[in-house]
C-alpha cells in the first residue's frame, strides 16, 4: 500500500456552499498510479482520519471533500494550511463490513445477492449509515432495516431513498 504526506489548503467549492475540500495536486495522484479510481483513508493534522475517494478537479488535479464537521472539529477555516497524509487501501469499498452486516449477509443469501449488486458507492452508503450508531441492538436493528428495504427492489436498483426507507 502506497502513502504519501503533503500539505494543502482548505477551499471551499465556488457552485456548493459549505462544501470544503483538499486539492491533491497531479504529482500526487501521479504517485499513486494517475488514476481517481482507489480508496484512501486520510488524515488530517495527524489528528482526524477518515475514508475518502478524490473526486476529479481541472487541470488533472483532484480535490477530498472535509465535511462541515470535520472542519469545526479540527478548527479549520477556508485557506487554512493542512498537512495531509493519504494511506491507499487496498478494498475497493475502502471501508470494513461492520460485524452485523458482515453475519446478516453470511445468513441472508438475498440480502448478500443484493447488497453486492448495488453501486460500491451504495455499499458504502449502508456502512456509512449502520456505523452511526454506538450500540450493538440499533446496529443489528439498522441492519435488518436496510436490508430488508433493498430486498424489496429490483436487483442493484436501490436508491439512497429506498435504503432509508423514504420510498417504499
């Protein structure tokens, strides 16, 4: 797995309001083999880390998006010098199954088939939402609940909407 340390600042994107980002400049996409297509996990400061994707920006460079959060949590305000370090990961999800998704799909061969057929991004998505919460009860819970609703939908059409169980 490829790391890289570099430092940036904190924009923020012209077209979306509080949407603050990381440039990573072409050398170091470059460094990790030129393409957008891989997982990273980043970290700020060397004190926030996180997973993240780059997202295409002009003139072969790339930005990671910091959420609003992150950015209160770490102090940081727009044009505000970072010092990044990226890990490259090696799944193409970039996140680990929590443990109740992981035994519900190891039991649930539909659950399984259509988890697996939905858009990595999807995936991620479902982890993202079940890893909210702290207490085992409401994980499994949440689990059941999201699987239960892609379950319901053509294989690999599950929207962000019916995952969260807002459309039916």
């Amino acid at each position: 797995m490829k790391e890289l340390t570099f430092t940036s600042l904190i924009y923020q994107l012209d077209y979306l309001l509080n949407v603050h980002y990381i440039r990573v400049e072409p050398a170091h996409i470059a460094h990790f083999g030129g393409t957008l297509k891989k997982r990273f996990t980043c970290t700020i400061n060397d004190q926030e880390t996180f997973p993240c994707g780059l997202v295409a920006l002009s003139e072969g460079a790339a930005y990671i998006t910091v959420n609003l959060s992150r950015i209160k949590k770490l102090k940081l305000k727009v044009n505000d010098t970072v010092k990044v370090h990226l890990m490259e990961v090696d799944s193409a999800l970039g996140l680990e199954l929590p443990e109740e998704l992981s035994e519900l799909l190891s039991i649930d061969p539909k659950a399984k088939l259509h988890f697996e057929a939905l858009v990595l991004g999807k995936q991620r998505f479902i982890i993202n939402e079940i890893n909210k919460y702290k207490l085992s009860a409401t994980r499994i819970e949440k689990t059941i609940f999201y699987m239960d609703n892609i379950k319901r939908q053509p294989l690999g059409k599950a929207t962000h909407r019916h995952i969260l169980g807002i459309d039916v």
